[in-house]
C-alpha cells in the first residue's frame, strides 16, 4: 500500500492555503508514489505539521520556521522513493 501524507495545520491561524499548496505541490510530485494528501484541520493552535503514515517529517514547532517546498519535497522522497530524481529540487 502506497504511503499517505497528512498536512496537519491551524485553521485560526489561516494556514490553509498554505496546507492546499503544499499538498498540490506534493500530489505533483509524487503522483506514483503516494496514496494521497490528507489536509487535516488541527484543534491545536499553532498547529503546522507533516507526516507520512504516522511518522511526523516536519513540525512547525519544533524546526522554529515553515518549510521550503524544496526541502519539503526531499524529505518525502526519501521516506516514499529514495531514488526519484526531483530535477532542479535536487540542486
């Protein structure tokens, strides 16, 4: 079965555009690789976290910052398809 990534974020905080582009950006990528992107409105403020399965990749909290969709896009690849060339993501 193909790996599901969940984008858990604050919805007071109006992070949900950034959660949907995130997600498009992930779907793109990884069309093969993945069963699918899960937006996840979360009940905790502040809330801004990505996993695979349920293993957490990055959490807004811990890292201090948001992450750039190119490290972002390297973390999932090396948990779904270490592999798979990103092209200028890998630069």
């Amino acid at each position: 079965m193909k790996p599901t990534i969940t984008i858990e974020y604050c919805p007071k905080c109006n992070w949900m555009m950034r959660a949907a582009y995130m997600a498009q950006e992930l779907l793109t990528t990884f069309t093969d690789d993945v069963y699918g992107v899960t937006l996840r409105p979360s009940e905790i403020s502040g809330t801004y976290t990505i996993s695979i399965d349920d293993t957490i990749i990055f959490d807004r909290k811990t890292e201090g910052r948001f992450p750039e969709i190119k490290e972002l896009k390297q973390l999932v690849r090396d948990r779904v398809n270490p592999g798979k060339s990103l092209g200028h993501s890998d630069r």
